[in-house]
C-alpha cells in the first residue's frame, strides 16, 4: 500500500474559524492543519509535503527549493503575490487560485461602506441609543447630512466581475456608472446585455476623478498602479468626493488620504483593505476624520467561504485528475 500524500494547511482559520470543515481533503491524503504560520516556522511545516494550501503565508525560492515532494499549492484566494509564481514553474510545482468566488459579497460590502456615510444608520442609532431622541423636541432629527444615492455618479476605476457588480447595483439605485479600465472589451460586452439605463461609460482617469460623487476601486495591484490615488491625483477628485477601496490596499498613498479628509478634499474614506495588513500602530489613517476602514472582511460571508472551498477541493481533485483548472503558473 502507498504512503498516503501529505496536505498541510498553513493558514486555515481566517476561511475557516470553526464554522467549515477541512475534512473534505481527507480523500486526498494525510491533513496537518495549522490556524497560522510565523515566517521562521514555514519551511519544517512543509518540507515534507506534497500538496500545500495557504491564504497570506509568503512561500520564496529559497523555501519551495527545499520541499522536495512538493507537487501542488493551492491559495485559498483570488490574489498569489505569496508564492514566487517563477519559483514554482521551474520546480515543475502547480499553483492555483479561486477566482470570482467573492463577486456577490464583494459587491455588497462596497455598498454597505458606501451607506455609512449617505444613511449614516450606525451614528443615528448610537444616538438614539444615547437617549437623544428620548430628550428632541421634534418628532425627528439628524446628527449629520442625509444623502440620496439617486442621480450621483459613481466612477469605478477598474471593472472586472466585482467592478460590474457594483455597476449593476448602482444602476438600480439610479446612479450615473463611468468607468476606468485598461480592459475596454469588458464594458462593450457589460453594455451589450444592460438595458439603456444600466449601460456605463467608459472615461479617462482625470475625468473620472473629477466627476464622480464616489470613487471606487475594483483594479487588480500592479507595479505600474502602486498607490494609484495620491497627493497628485487627489487634487483632480471632485471637491467631496467619497473614495472606496476593496481591491488592494496599496492602490493608495494613505498619508496623501490622511490629508485630502483632514482638509476636506475629501467627505470620506472607506476601506477593506490596507497597505499594510494588520493595520500598523503607525498606519495614517488610524484615527483619521470621516474615515471608516472595516479588517479585509468584505469576502468573509459563509456562503462565500464554503464557495472558496468548494473551488479549492475541486482544483486539487482535477489535478489530480490531469486535468488541471485555475493554474496561475
């Protein structure tokens, strides 16, 4: 009888605190489970192994030439900056990804950032809960402006699923859609299924800063998109804009953010993601005015987590099966 292969999980509690079950892999071999892995602890995790998976666990050159049995890695996400992707091809090792698993959820948090700063539910009930209504002389009050999502333009720079989800909703609250993207294929064929109401234009960067009520990122990080929205970009933003990031944190010059709402360039900030993740104790945007940062949760519904893992067993099943789906390398 063969040895059973060796699949170790580096990463595994921020897919799975509890509420899911690794058992699934257990059809492929021997699982070893570990909720983290400090840098120094990676490599004697996994020298044995012959598949891998991992979320943020950075595996370089240096660690994947000493794993001799290393035969498939699978990343519990969309992005693989973690692994040395030319590392890999020339050890002969598969690498895979989960695409799209996210659009839904996503889509809704960019929403759900977006209301706290045009409903303000959160900080009139904290006011209610304060006792203010109990002491107002009128049947209602607000403790900051209200506003209508109807009849604002929202710019989207960037317009992969995510980014046409976002359309697609925006499109139902009646809002103006213009877009950003290096893929202008992508809003011809978006374009070619919406009704007349639902169809976005495509725009230039300046204009799209300059005309958009919200700003919102959905493009992936590149070397030649590093901290995109900056000092010089945010002098062309519409005078109270509200920028939105759920891509890569990154995209963002923080301290340049910082200021833009310390003078009022900006009405908000609202962000998923950070530069630096955990947020630094340092980090420019703690602490900042009118700004609302939520911790890279915006992919964490169940529904999408039990979706990631569906992708990441069949991957593994369909290498296995030689018929390898979703390589990255």
């Amino acid at each position: 009888m063969l040895p059973a292969m060796k699949i170790v999980i580096l990463d595994g509690h921020a897919l799975n605190p509890g509420d899911l079950s690794y058992d699934v892999l257990k059809e492929f071999g021997e699982v070893t489970y570990y909720p983290r892995t400090q840098p120094e602890l990676t490599l004697e995790r996994i020298r044995d192994a012959d598949y891998v998976f991992l979320n943020k666990v950075n595996l370089t050159r240096e660690i994947l030439s000493q794993c001799k049995n290393l035969k498939y890695i699978g990343v519990f996400a969309t992005g693989y900056n973690v692994v040395d992707i030319e590392a890999a091809r020339d050890l002969g090792i598969v690498v895979t990804n989960i695409p799209s698993y996210s659009t839904m959820a996503v889509a809704q948090h960019v929403f759900a950032l977006i209301m706290e700063f045009y409903n303000a539910v959160n900080a009139h009930s904290k006011s209610v809960m304060n006792g203010d209504w109990i002491k107002s002389p009128d049947f209602c009050y607000w403790v900051q402006p209200l506003t209508e999502l109807y009849g604002k333009t929202i710019g989207l720079i960037g317009f992969g699923s995510i980014g046409q989800r976002v359309a697609r909703i925006a499109s139902s609250f009646g809002m103006k859609v213009i877009v950003n993207t290096r893929s202008a294929f992508r809003i011809d064929e978006y374009n070619a299924n919406a009704r007349d109401d639902e169809k976005v234009r495509a725009v230039s960067l300046d204009e799209l800063l300059s005309s958009s009520d919200i700003v919102s990122l959905h493009c992936p990080l590149t070397k030649d998109n590093n901290k995109l929205i900056n000092a010089e970009s945010l002098k062309k933003i519409k005078k109270g804009a509200l920028l939105v990031n759920t891509a890569r944190g990154a995209l963002i010059d923080e301290e340049a953010v910082r200021k833009a709402l310390e003078d009022k360039t900006l009405s908000g900030f609202a962000a998923d993601v950070l530069s630096e993740e955990p947020m630094s104790k340092d980090c420019p945007l703690l602490n900042a005015p009118n700004c609302v940062v939520t911790p890279h949760v915006a992919w964490a519904a169940k529904e999408t987590r039990v979706r990631l893992l569906d992708i990441a067993v069949e991957n593994l099943r369909s290498f296995l099966n030689g018929k390898i789906i979703n390589r990255v390398n």
